[in-house]
C-alpha cells in the first residue's frame, strides 16, 4: 500500500456564503495542494472538509469535483463514514466508482456504541465495497477510544488496511506500531508530526498541510532520514504557526490564508462561523508572519 503513505492534506472545501458548495473554489483548492503544496495524496471528506455538516448531495458532489480536477495526480481517499452506517456504504460505492484509491471511515459515534457494534459497522463498510479501508480514529471529537487489541480485531477484517490516528497519545500509537508492525499507521496531529514519524507511522493526513504542506514534507522527510535536530528545528516553526492558527479559529483562519495565497476557498457552512474582521486581520498577521 505504498500509494497510502507519505503526506495527505485534510482538503477543506469552499463554501458560498448561502452554504452551498463553491465549485470553482474548491478546485482552486485542489489544484493549490497539488501543485504549489506538493502533497502526495489528497484525504477528502474529513474533519477539514466539513463533511459533518454536508447532506448526502453535496458530499457526493465534492468526491466527483475534486476526482475531477485531481484526476490521478496524487492518491485521492474518501472519508465515507459517519453516524448512518446506510449513507456511509452508499458513499463507499460512490467513491470507488469515481476511481477512489481507498475509503476511510470515522468511527461511528453520537450514541455510545459497544465495541461489538462498532466491528459491525467496519464489517458492513468493508464487505459492501471492493476498496481498501482506512479507520479513522479521532477521539477529541468522537468520544471513541479504540485499544490496540480493539484494533487488532479492526484490521483482521478484509479490506481494512490501517488507521487514521488523530490522537496525543503516544504510549497507545507506540504500542500499536509495535503490535501491528503491517498495518498502515498515518498520523493525524500535524503540531507531532516528528513525535509520530519517531514513532514509525507510514504518513500523515493534516489540515494545516493545505497552507503549511512545502514545511511538512521537510519534516517527514528529515525525521525519515533521523536528521531529529533539524526535524524539530523545523517542527519548532511550524507550532508557532499552528499555535498561531488555533489561537485564531482552526477552519476559518486556514480559510483566510488560502485567500491570500490566492485561492478562492470562501466561507464556512453554518452552523461553523466564518471569520470574523478581526480574525481575518490577524489570518493577515499570521500569514505575513509565517508564510509569504
Ligand atoms: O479529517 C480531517 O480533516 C483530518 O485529517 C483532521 C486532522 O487530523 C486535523 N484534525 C482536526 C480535528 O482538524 C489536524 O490536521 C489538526 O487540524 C491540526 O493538527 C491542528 O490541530
């Protein structure tokens, strides 16, 4: 599964300012990430991509928008999942038609589910469809906390080929490296990135890669290559930047830099604000600062 691994941007979407999708934005997204980011893989539909907020349409016509513009420029992963396991299967068929090279689905959450019920879901996402399926795991949002062991039984289902880790928690990531030395590990948190290569993952999926990506790369490609004192040389820069960023409104402020990168990538679906004023003046700061 070499085409998984490396450097995914957690690809935001435009939106109109009546929540409608910006077309034209969004492929000013995609183009951007591709070519001036230079990432390897583009993961769509995620946290990022304000996929929780889309009806099943709009999902479906941000998977065939951004097929379209990426073609088979880089490797293109649907994030599927969500709290109806019904739409998540129909979208797993969708994107595989549309060329997807994998699907990736959240754990299912809002209700409290028992581990049994969620192997369930994976089963029925991975059995319906002839794709490969990456797990996303993202406790901070979802309330689900999976054990190595629980993942262990995730990965012997067919089709499931490792797991989106959006987590601090290096004790689990390091046992879980260590117990599924085969399976795909791709790191969510992009402020340890170097902790997480350290740790062996095979990659990385990130939002702030849609402004940060070209600092990205040096880091994975220098902690790969155990240079640890320029990775965290650069990994020290980077967290000014993404400090800056959450400090500000995750979402909205990368919003506000891509516009000044030149992208049109327009506002956030409600109920999700977009920047304020004031939070597009300091988006200006950050990326005077930082970026240009
Ligand atoms: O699905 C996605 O959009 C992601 O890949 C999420 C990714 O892990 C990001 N997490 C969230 C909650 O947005 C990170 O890239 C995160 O934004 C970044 O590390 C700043 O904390």
């Amino acid at each position: 599964h070499d085409d998984l691994k490396g450097l995914h941007t957690a690809l935001m979407i435009s939106v109109n300012k009546d929540g409608s999708l910006n077309e034209e934005g969004t492929r000013q997204i995609v183009r951007h990430n591709i070519d001036r980011m230079k990432v390897d893989g583009l993961y769509v539909g995620g946290s990022t991509g304000e996929n929780f907020l889309l009806d099943t349409d709009m999902k479906k016509r941000v998977f065939e928008v951004v097929k379209d513009e990426a073609g088979s420029e880089v490797t293109l992963i649907g994030q599927i999942g969500g709290t109806n396991v019904y739409e998540a299967i129909d979208l797993a068929h969708f994107v595989t038609d549309l060329g997807y090279d994998a699907i990736s689905a959240v754990t299912p959450f809002y209700y409290k589910y028992n581990f049994e019920e969620i192997r369930d879901y994976y089963k029925m996402i991975a059995q319906a469809v002839d794709n490969r399926l990456l797990i996303y795991s993202i406790p901070d949002l979802t309330g689900v906390e999976i054990s190595v062991e629980n993942f262990k039984a995730l990965f012997e289902i067919d089709n499931i080929v490792g797991v989106k880790f959006t987590a601090a928690d290096f004790f689990l990531l390091e046992r879980l490296r260590k117990a599924c030395p085969d399976e795909l590990i791709l790191s969510g948190f992009d402020e340890m990135l170097l902790p997480a290569v350290v740790n062996g993952v095979d990659g990385a999926i990130g939002s702030t890669y849609n402004v940060n990506g070209v600092k990205a790369r040096e880091i994975f490609d220098l902690a790969r290559q155990n240079k640890i004192d320029q990775a965290l040389e650069v990994q020290h820069q980077t967290n000014d930047l993404i400090e800056a960023i959450l400090d500000n409104g995750l979402y909205p402020t990368i919003k506000e830099i891509l516009k000044l990168m030149g992208v049109d990538a327009g506002y956030n679906r409600r109920p999700m604000a977009s920047a304020s004023d004031s939070q597009i003046a300091q988006a200006k700061a950050i990326y005077d600062q930082y970026l240009s």
